[in-house]
C-alpha cells in the first residue's frame, strides 16, 4: 500500500479533472502519518493554493481556534480535502471559489481513499457538506446531523460538522456562537480520540 509520501508525489502530477489548469498546484493532506484523527475539508482556498498546504488561510484559522478550545493538538492531526486543486472563477482581481462538481469530487476520490487506507484513523471528522455528502452519502444533512457519531465503514468513530468558512461567512453577531458550536461538535471527535 502506498505512503501517504508516495500518495503525495504521485498526487502532484494529477491530471484526472480539468481543475489542474488554473490551480498553481495539487495540495495534497498535511499532518502525521500515523494520525489517530483525520479532517476533511472541502478544497483548498486561495491561500491554499499558493502555499501548497491545506488551511492555512481565514478558514484554516478559524479551525485551529475551534481545534485549540477543543483541546485538540493541530500538529497531530492529518488535515485533508476532497478535492486537491483549487476550483475559482475571477471576480474582479480576486479569486473567488467555486464549488467542485459531483465529477470532479468523483475524480479525486482515489486519492481521498487512498490516504484513508493509509492512515487508518480511530476518528474522522466531516468538515461540511462537501466532505459529509462524500463520504456519508449524498442525503446526509450536516444542518441536522452535525456532532453525532455515526456509523460508517470509514473509521471506528466518524462525523460530521460545519466547514470553518461558515463560521466567517454567518453573520458578524453569530459568529461567536457558531465558533461555539464548532468546538461542541470537536469536543466530541476529541471525546473518542
Ligand atoms: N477550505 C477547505 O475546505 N480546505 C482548505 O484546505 C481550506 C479551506
């Protein structure tokens, strides 16, 4: 079975959908290879794709707050996406993302599955519906089943949450209570690590 290193190389050159024509590069998941607890986002944002890593821009700090009052060590967990490539349309001088389609989720599939098969994680965490209808079905509702463990052959322990961007994207007076929520929903990943 492949490394998540070997999965990484093999990844960079990936040519299974379009996306890789405007993406500066393929982010491949990020953290040990040996960790106990997986997160799945949906695709790498703007910061992303420059720097290679995924969450590193607004919605990767709002994760690491969340991760960080739910105890949680950031450097211990493997953090993934869906989708490798950066999928955005021009607005303007801005980069503005777009959500990937049933076939370009499909298309990188493999090597979602791949680093699962890798890893073997005891948790894995749904970071919104993009990642919960992939890998929970497609009629998973996260408004109705977020923070409820779930049975899935995926892992020993499986759920799904909100994506952090929701966080920033609510309004300005809910954010405090939607971060709240979000650490609730990883307190109980954190509960079963
Ligand atoms: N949003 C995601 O889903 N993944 C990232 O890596 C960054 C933002």
């Amino acid at each position: 079975m492949p490394t998540i290193d070997q999965l990484r190389a093999e990844a960079a050159d990936c040519k299974r959908c379009d996306l890789w024509r405007n993406a500066t590069q393929t982010v491949f998941g990020e953290g040990p290879p040996h960790a106990d607890l997986v997160l799945v986002g949906e695709q790498p944002g703007d910061k992303e794709d420059k720097a290679g890593e995924p969450f590193v821009g607004p919605a990767g700090r709002v994760l690491d707050e969340a991760l960080a009052r739910a105890g949680i060590d950031r450097a211990g967990v493997y953090l993934t996406n869906v989708v490798k490539h950066f999928k955005w349309e021009p607005r303007g001088k801005v980069r503005i993302h777009k959500t990937p389609t049933a076939r370009e989720r499909g298309a990188c599939r493999p090597w979602l599955d791949a680093e699962l098969a890798a890893l073997q994680p005891k948790v894995l965490v749904c970071l919104g519906a993009t990642a919960a209808t992939t890998l929970l079905g497609r009629d998973f509702k996260v408004s109705q089943r977020r923070g409820q463990l779930v049975d899935s052959p995926l892992a020993p322990h499986v759920l799904a949450t909100v994506h952090p961007s929701s966080v920033l994207r609510g309004p300005e007076e809910e954010r405090a209570i939607n971060l709240d929520l979000l650490v609730d929903d990883l307190e109980v990943a954190a509960s079963v690590l």
